[in-house]
C-alpha cells in the first residue's frame, strides 16, 4: 500500500454544475503531492471532499486503504484557501480550541502549541487577541493549528500568501521538515516556482477534469523537446550562423550572457544525440553556453490547458 | 467524534466574556430601574401639584357639589360677572374657570357649561367635573319629577357575579386578570427571548463567515453539531442574561424605591387599572384574599411543564431559522430580505395573543393558532392559565417538534452550503436549490 489518499472517478455536481467529473487522484505516502489547475476548475471541491466537507455523489476516496469516515478527520490537516480566525479570541485560548476539535486533549496541545510557538518564536502572543496581530502573523497561528495534531496527510492551499519571502521561506522549510518526518503532503497553488521547488507528483485539473497527472520529473520529459540553448562566440559569426541552420532547426533564443554574438535555440531531431551538436559546434566556434530546455511547471501548466 | 460540549462551551464564552455583552447585562436594568423611578418621581410629582379651579355658577343648582380634594381647592366666585370672574381668575393665575351660563331650563343646560385656561386642561380633570355636573343634573331631573334624593340612593345596586365551575371550584373576576398576566407574561418572554438572542445566533454565524474561519471548523466538526452547539451556546448565555436582569433588576427596584422613597408600583399601566378596578369593586381585603386564591387556581404544575417544553422547543424552531439566515447571508445588511418571514409570524402570534385570547381564549381563532407550529408557542402559552385540554397541549407540542425537526433539517441543508458560499446574495430561489445540493 504505497498510496496514502486514493480517489477513485469522483464526481460531484452543484445543481446543473459540474465540478468535478470522474477525477482520480493517487497520492504516494511521503510525497508533496501538487494539485494544480486554473480557477474554478475544481480542486477546491476535491480538497473539500477529501475533507468529508462536502459528499462526492459518485466514486470513493480511500485514506490509508480505507473509506473516508468522521475519525479520519484527526488525520487531516488543512489550510483552506479561504482562511481566518476568530478576531476577538485570544491567541492560545483560540489555538487550544481547535487544536480539540481536532481530538487533541487539553494538556497535550497545550504542549505541543509551547514547541511549535517557541520554534516559530511567537511565545509571547499567547494572550493576544488575533485582530491586533498582522496578516502574515495571523497566518503563522494558522499554520501551527493546521500541523499540530500531527496529521498523516496535510493539505495546503496556497499556504504562502500573506507571507513575506522570509517567512514564505521559513514555512516552506516547515513543510520539507514534515514531510521528512513522514506526513504526506497536498499542495494547491497558483505559483509555479513553488510547484518546481517543492512537488514531487503532480495533478492537473482543468474545466472539472484531470488533463495531467504523475512524477513532476516524468511529465517533463515527456514534455520536452529535445531543445538545445546554445550561446557561440565566433569571428565569422554569419558564416556559422548559416552553417547551423542548413543542418538543424533553429529558433531565436534570449538569455543573459556576457557575449552576444550568436544565440540560439536548437532543436534536435531523433536521430541526433546532444554530443553530435557539440562536437559540431565546438569545431566552428567558441561554446559559452549550453543547456538543455526543460520544460517549467509553469510552460506545462499554460501547454497543457491550452491543448484542452 | 462529539464536539459538541467543546462547541457549546466556547460559543458560551465567548459570548459570556465579550465587553458589550457584560455592559449590556449590567447596564439595562439600571437603565431600566432608573426610567421607571424617574416616571413615578414625575408622575408623583404631577399629583402632588395644587390646583385652584374657580367656579362660576348663575343657575345655582350646582354651588354646593364641589368638594375640595387633596390636590384641587374650588373657589366660588357667584356675583360676578364673566369677564369679571375672568380677570380675577387670571390675577390669581388659576387653573382654570368652569362658568356655567344661567338658563331657562334643564333640558338646554348642556349648551351653557364652558371651561376657561390658559393651557389646554387635562382629559382627566375635564372628565371629572363633566361627572360632577351630570351626576347633579341627573338628581335634579329625577326630583322634578317628584323622587328623592334618598330614593336614588336607594336605587343603586352593586352587582359582583361570583363564578363556580361545574366542579364546584369557587373563583373571581380577579382570576381572569391573573390569569391573563401570567400567560401574558409567559409569551412575551418567549417573544424577546427569540429576537434578542435569535439575532446574537445569526449574527455569530456571519461572523464565522466574515472572518473566514468556517472552512477550517467545518473541516473538524459537521455542520449540523456547530449549529446546534451555537444554539444551545447562545442560548445557556442567554438564560445567564435573563436571570441576571430579573434579580439585579429586583434587587435595584428594592434599593431604589427605599433611597428615594418611591412607591414604583405607582406607575400606572393598563393592566393595573384592570387591577385597581376590580379591586376598587371588592374592597382591598378581599382583593388580596382573592389574588391569592387566584394564584392557587392557575393550573401551576401544567403551566411550568407546558412552559418549558413550549419555550424551549418554539425558541430552537426559531434559532435554527435565524442560523440558516445567517448562513445564507454575507452580512447583516443582507437579511432583511429573510426576516420578515420570520418576524410575522412571531408578531401575529403575540397580537393573537393579546386581542383574541384575552377576549375568547378557547375560541375558533385561539384555538388554531395554537396549533399552528410558529404561532403556537407564544399562543399556547397564553392559553393555557385558562385551562387547555392535555390532548391539545400535546398535539400543539407534537406537532411543534415536528416542525422543530423538519425546520432543523432544512436550516442544516442551508447551512452546510450558505456558510461555505461567499460573495453571492442569494435569493429564495438559490435557497430553495441548496437544499437539493
């Protein structure tokens, strides 16, 4: 059983609506697990039924091999997108709250919320009411209520907004520390350089469907296009320029660099091996740059929604 | 996983701890005690003033039927004449000049009888000379006529009806006035019970919403055992609220009336002069021999069960109402739109209430809106000092937990999807459609 959260075909409509259409998910234990898609197109639903918030009408979702029910409930840790406190409570008084809702007896949340606001060093907010703190550290409570019963899966919809970098930062280690001690992690964003930096699996839904779904690394080589971006220094850069472009297909290229002479894209056909073009440009000029095009997140994320 | 008692808790207090709630709790029966004094130091004040009233009389049939009162002198001014009478009346700045024309006759006697002020004259003082005058008048047409004073006298008979129920239970007039005052008070309690804290109900749950915290309860607790928790939160802090107003208010009342020396229950309500009526037909004694008997009549074991059930159960159909409405809206402006449907039924009920049962309390109309699931509470309650059958008390109740139910079920479906719905104003028709979701 390597799969922690299995959702098998849900579906789920709202009046005529339908928000979700046959979606399977398989979330491998010990993952960050991105779950991507333009707005509207569903997930928050997903999450929502994963939460036990809202019934699917059609298909299951299996948590560690068994059907959602109410005790699975103190497994789950989440940050909903749409997130807030109760303004006039205090500090500690509200974090105790929840933390009982989530079945954590008093004394033990008490002790854990000590750890983690001594590790976050917000200690002396305890008797604070959450309107007289900031947003970001309002979300800093919020991160802790969502991690402290020590749930087996945590998900997180766009957990950074409201941070500053530092913050985003500290938060973002966090999450790589958690999932180090074993908790399985969902993450929903719309920022694509957090997407490359943390997720392993990743899942697109696009219009209530999934279009795109496995290992991040997977999906970029499937993605990619056997491109080359090359920066050449020559003393007769036409006469390469043309030599290059009779033999394989070019595209303009930009980067930073400190020579400007020649800079291309090239694309290879199947027959050719990355060496075959070195060695072919090293024998007419100077190679400064040499890189291989891998897709981003973000190139298979606007790729991919445009294809559908 | 029961949350509930962890619900209930915090929504008590919080609400219990919140600074305008202590205020509010603290403050109204001062508030309260101290209008009630400052109407009785008034209205005292108002009685003890002196009035002069002057009297102008050229018929002299009537110089002899004003008596002096502890607040009113009558001053006879016969002799002179109208505008004379007049100035002197002015001079002495009087209350006022009565002057009755000189006439011919009895029969046009009415015509010639005018009252002179400055300010317009109360209603009451007006009233009271009209009774001295034709209370004269009528003796002196009677003794044209040849009868005597001692024979109208005579003619004056008090009739006080004793009542006894086929049981042989003996009761009074009086029995009815307590009857309607505990009844009355029983509902109107009820009433404020639900707006007040029906509203602090649908106002916590869109503030779960504004503050956008409700994803992340929802996502440990079901909807339905949040609802009920701040239901049952609110209302344990409202029954705080309520026991804290009637003993800090008694208490004050006491305090205030021996400081200053106020009698506070000078202050004359409508339901009083029921009482000062039938008091003044029985004497004082008996009064408070049959009030007594009377409180004893009252079906007391049945009105503190019936109360509690009623009051209990018409309070949770309402507050689950004003929940969903809550739930639906984005803020407080929003729910006007879904009050009215709420508030009319509870008004009809209490107007009901008020002119039917007093009038008819077993009658057509009584009797149905007793039965009527979002009137019967405050109705039933009215009802049932006058003695109301136990089959029909039960029905009303059977069928008020039913709707209790259903109204639930329906407040939960509208809640589980209103308070996860943002932005969006619904309508009636949205509602209707959530339910299906």
């Amino acid at each position: 059983m390597n799969d922690l959260l299995v959702a098998n075909s849900v579906s789920k409509s709202f009046g005529k609506f339908k928000a979700l259409n046959e979606v399977s998910i398989a979330v491998p234990k010990g993952s960050i697990f991105g779950l991507l898609g333009p707005n509207g197109a569903g997930k928050t639903t997903l999450i929502r039924i994963i939460n036990q918030i809202t019934m699917p009408d059609q298909g299951t979702v299996l948590l560690d091999g068994q059907p959602l029910k109410p005790e699975h409930i103190k497994d789950i840790g989440y940050l909903p997108e749409e997130r807030g406190l109760y303004k006039s409570m205090k500090v500690g008084e509200q974090c105790l709250y929840l933390a009982q809702l989530k079945g954590l007896s008093k004394s033990e949340a008490k002790k854990r919320l000590k750890y983690w606001f001594e590790k976050l060093e917000i200690g002396d907010w305890w008797n604070k009411k959450i309107q007289e703190l900031s947003k970001g550290q309002a979300q800093k409570i919020q991160f802790v209520v969502t991690v402290l019963h020590q749930p087996k899966l945590l998900i997180f919809d766009e957990p950074f907004s409201g941070f500053d970098p530092i913050n985003a930062n500290l938060i973002k280690d966090e999450i790589l520390q958690l999932r180090e001690e074993g908790a399985t992690v969902i993450f929903s964003t719309h920022r694509m350089e957090s997407v490359e930096e943390l997720c392993d699996h990743i899942a697109l839904i696009h219009k209530s469907n999934k279009v795109l779904d496995g290992k991040l690394n997977d999906i970029k080589r499937q993605n990619k296009t056997n491109t080359f971006e090359v920066g050449l220094e020559s003393m007769d850069s036409d006469k390469v320029f043309s030599e290059i472009k009779a033999k394989f297909e070019v595209l303009p290229a930009t980067f930073r660099n400190l020579n400007d002479d020649i800079k291309l894209n090239i694309k290879l056909g199947e027959q050719t091996s990355p060496n075959d073009l070195l060695s072919f440009l090293t024998s007419r000029a100077q190679v400064h740059h040499f890189v291989e095009v891998i897709p981003s997140a973000s190139d298979i994320f606007i790729q991919t929604i445009k294809n559908n | 996983m029961n949350h509930l008692p962890l619900i209930i808790r915090r929504e008590y207090f919080t609400k219990v701890k919140n600074k305008s709630f202590v205020i509010m709790t603290f403050l109204s029966p001062i508030i309260m005690i101290a209008l009630v004094a400052v109407v009785a130091y008034l209205s005292q004040l108002n009685n003890d003033k002196q009035r002069t009233i002057s009297i102008l009389d050229e018929t002299g049939y009537l110089k002899d039927i004003f008596d002096n009162t502890e607040n009113t002198t009558y001053t006879n001014l016969s002799g002179l004449s109208l505008t004379d009478a007049l100035v002197v009346v002015k001079e002495k700045e009087d209350y006022g000049l009565l002057h009755i024309g000189a006439v011919d006759s009895l029969s046009v006697f009415a015509n010639n009888v005018k009252f002179y002020s400055q300010d317009s004259p109360s209603l009451s003082i007006i009233r009271g000379l009209e009774q001295k005058i034709e209370k004269r008048l009528r003796e002196l047409k009677l003794q044209k006529d040849g009868v005597t004073i001692a024979q109208i006298e005579a003619s004056k008979t008090n009739i006080e009806i004793a009542q006894e129920s086929f049981d042989g239970e003996k009761s009074s007039k009086i029995d009815n006035i307590v009857k309607l005052a505990f009844g009355g008070a029983a509902g109107y309690l009820l009433f404020m019970f639900i707006i007040i804290y029906g509203n602090m109900i649908m106002r916590s749950v869109i503030e779960e919403k504004t503050s956008r915290i409700i994803e992340v309860i929802i996502s440990s607790v079901k909807p339905i055992q949040l609802m009920m928790g701040k239901i049952i939160g609110t209302s344990l802090a409202g029954v705080t609220q309520f026991v804290i107003w009637v003993v800090l208010g008694g208490v004050l009342m006491v305090v205030v009336s021996t400081i200053f020396n106020i009698d506070l229950t000078q202050v004359k309500t409508p339901q009083q002069e029921m009482m000062n009526q039938a008091m003044q037909a029985e004497g004082a004694q008996a009064m408070a021999e049959n009030l007594i008997v009377a409180v004893g009549h009252l079906p007391m074991t049945n009105l503190i069960i019936a109360f509690m059930f009623f009051f209990i159960g018409g309070y949770l159909l309402y507050s689950s109402l004003y929940a969903a409405i809550g739930a639906a809206v984005d803020n407080e402006t929003d729910t006007q739109q879904f009050m009215l449907p709420i508030l009319m039924p509870l008004i009809l009920a209490v107007y009901v209430g008020v002119f039917t049962v007093i009038e008819d309390p077993h009658g057509t109309v009584s009797t149905v809106f007793s039965f009527i699931p979002l009137t019967s509470p405050v109705v039933m309650l009215m009802r049932i000092p006058f003695g109301v059958p136990l089959w029909q008390q039960g029905l009303s109740l059977l069928l008020l937990i039913g709707t209790f139910i259903l109204a639930v079920w329906f407040a939960a479906k509208i809640y589980r999807v209103g308070i996860l719905m943002y932005g969006k104003k619904p309508t009636y028709k949205e509602l209707f459609k959530w339910l299906k979701y």
